[in-house]
C-alpha cells in the first residue's frame, strides 16, 4: 500500500493491487478510522466516502486536486499510462 501523501492526519494512497483491469487513477484516503477513494481521471470526483463530513471532504478535494500531478506520476509509475 504505497503513501504517496501525507496531509492533515490523512493518508493518501493506493492499493499495489488494483484488480484486473485496474481502474482508472485513483486514490484512497484514510485517517481517523475514516476512508475515502477519489478519482483522479478524468475529473476529480468523489467516488465513496466512509465517515467523512461535507467540509472534510471538500478539504480531501482541495489536497488531491492541489497534488493531482504528484498523484498521478505517482500511479502511472507503479501501473503505466
């Protein structure tokens, strides 16, 4: 489980394992007994959220799209283009 970011108590990560075929570019969010996953392609969004609130995520959006490049060079380099 690679951390690619560390932000407010939240860890930013994905799975080595993604399934077959892996999924468009994702990352889960994890802190506080809470998770989150977020699409990073084709726009930024959401796609479950697990004890977040409203302003916690918006937060969780703001971080992932302020470090979008970093996580996807990060995906890309560990499943390709």
């Amino acid at each position: 489980m690679p951390v690619v970011l560390r932000r407010d108590g939240l860890k930013y990560f994905f799975y080595s394992n993604e399934g077959q075929p892996p999924e468009l570019p994702h990352v889960h969010v994890r802190g506080g007994g809470k998770d989150a996953k977020v699409w990073l392609e084709p726009e930024v969004l959401v796609e479950d959220s697990y004890g977040f609130n409203p302003r916690e995520l918006s937060n969780i959006l703001r971080t992932v799209l302020d470090n979008r490049e970093l996580l996807l060079r990060a995906w890309n380099d560990r499943f390709g283009n």
